[in-house]
C-alpha cells in the first residue's frame, strides 16, 4: 500500500496542489496514478516535492497527465538513452541564454511574459511537466495563473464583452514584437542568435485562432488568452479592437492570483495548458538557468489556423 500526501499550493490560492511520497512504488501505483489525474484535473498545477531528480521519473510523472509527445530522434540523440522504449518522449529544453531585457531597471533573462504554449498553433497540447537542471540562486521563478480565477475575477463588462470572441495569435509576435500586454517599462535589450533565427523562420506563417473563453467538461469557464504572441480580435483587427485587447491584458495582470514557484532541485510542475497562463521571472544574466519540459499530448478541439489565410506551418519552438 503506497500513499502519497495532497495539499493547497497555499491557503489563499483557488487552484494548484502540492504533492510529497512520490515514489516509484506511488508512480506504478493505479490508485495513487487516479488521485494525481484528478488532482491535476481540479486544481490546474501540481507540484511534486522530493522527486527523485532523473529522467526516468520526469517521464514516468509526466505519463500520469496522458500519453507524450514522441520525438523521433531521441533514441540517437543522447549519448545514453534512459528510458527503454521504441518511442523516446520529446523533451524540450529551456535555456534561454543571452535574450536580455530591462525590467523596470533590471537586466534579465530568462524573462518570459504569460502565455500559454503553442498558442500559435492550431491544437493545444495538454500539459508539460517542468524539471530544472541547473536554478539560478536567486529569481528564476515560474509563474502560474488559474483562467478560471481569472474568469471569474475580471470585470463583469469584459466577462460580457469576450464571452464569444477568438483572439487570433502569431508564432512572429515575441520578444520585441510582442503587440498586446507588454509590462510597463520592459524593453528587450537583445535576443540570442537562435531566437533571432527564430523570428526568420516565424515570418510568413499561418496564424491560428483561439476562444478568449472557453467551458471545461467540469462546467467552469476559462479565460485563456496569451498576451504573448496575440495578433488581435478575430474579425475586429483594427484600432477599437486592439484597444479593447489590450484593456483585457490590463485587466488580465490586475485580477490574477498567481501563484510563483521557487524552484529546488527535487521539485517537477506539471501544469493544465488548456486552462492556465504562465511565465517566468527572469534572472541576473550572470547564472544560468536550464529546465527541461515534456509535452503531453492532447488537443480541446477549440482552436484553428486562421480560415482563408495561406501561409507556412508555424515552426515548432519550447
Ligand atoms: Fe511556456
């Protein structure tokens, strides 16, 4: 018999969970597997404290949310693979070097506005599972934001004014064209080389279209909407139509709750991609900071490529 213990992420927090007693009896138990999917269905984000801090087990967490993004060539891409298996997950990693911007006087990296991934892309993966591999000793943080708090906590008129429109998005609009939500006094300062070749591969591509508001099988609504890489209103892309995106972005960082994570070397996150925004805090360019992210399969069925615009596949990107 294996247990594991369920508790708030914080008292005054509406959504997240965290989980400790993951071990690889729990991970292997059906009954614990049941108790974390239903708690990853509740609550949006759980987060694992202890793990044990290898692949394997990143892996065998991530399986518990749905069955992972296969990547083709992982078997031939580490000098040793560890997990055993014809199909070797996709696992993403998260470094960011040299993408600077000014924070309110801060230089940073790993600055990363809210956003949901793949935004920009016609299906919504289910979820990842974060890891960290090397934390800076200071910042670095993740953040959370429930769309169901933020749903219920904008105003009234806005609730009203988005219940039945899409926000169109575009892989092109970030880091320094990023058109909606931009944090006040933030300035990009540069980018790496490989988000400059990026943004080359981002032009000219089909753009997707996603409800501002969409309903969970569980009844609740969702506010859903990446300032990151939105392009406007479907249908509405002119000036009143960006004026009114861009209150909702205001209203977005107003109203949220946010729940930020400290990262330590035993903790993995896995988080909703269907019902959550997040970000990351930035650190001092002097520290690396690398995490690595699975992806978990899935799609809610809701988003498209915009209808009668030719373009090219969005590039994949982490
Ligand atoms: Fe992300």
């Amino acid at each position: 018999m294996t247990s594991i213990k369920v508790g708030p992420l914080a008292d005054d927090l509406p959504f997240g969970a965290k989980i400790t007693g993951i071990t690889w009896a729990a991970v292997k138990d059906n009954a614990v597997r049941k108790q974390i999917k239903e708690t990853f269905e509740e609550r949006g984000v759980v987060v694992f404290k202890n793990v044990e801090a290898t692949e394997e087990m990143h892996f065998a967490l991530s399986e518990i949310a749905g069955p992972l993004q296969d990547h083709p060539l992982r078997a031939t891409m580490r000098d040793k693979p560890l997990v055993e298996s014809a199909a070797k997950p996709d696992l993403a990693d998260l470094t960011y070097k040299g993408d600077i911007i000014d924070a309110n006087g801060a230089v940073l990296t790993a600055w990363l506005p809210w956003h949901f991934d793949a935004c920009y892309t016609n299906k919504l993966n289910r979820a990842g599972v974060l890891r960290p591999i090397s934390i800076p000793p200071e910042g670095g943080m993740t953040g959370f934001a429930d769309g169901v708090q933020l749903y219920n906590a904008i105003s009234p008129a806005l609730r009203e004014k988005f219940k039945d429109l899409k926000i169109v998005y575009h892989s092109y609009l970030m880091y320094m064209h990023q058109r909606f939500g931009m944090p006040a006094n933030h300035r990009w300062l540069s980018v790496s080389d490989g988000v400059a070749k990026l943004l080359k591969r981002c032009e000219g591509a089909r753009r997707s279209v996603h409800p501002a508001i969409w309903k969970r099988t569980s009844g609740e609504y969702v506010l859903h909407v990446s300032p990151w890489q939105a392009a406007g209103i479907y249908g509405r892309m002119n000036r009143e139509g960006d004026e009114l995106l861009e209150e909702l972005s205001q209203e977005i960082y107003a109203k949220m709750k946010p729940y930020f994570h400290k990262w330590a070397p035993t903790d993995m996150v896995l988080w909703d991609n269907w019902r959550l925004i997040h970000s990351a805090s930035g650190n001092d360019p002097k520290y690396a900071r690398h995490l690595q992210r699975t992806t978990v399969q899935g799609d809610y069925g809701l988003g498209d490529f915009e209808p009668g615009v030719e373009g090219h596949a969005p590039p994949s990107m982490d």
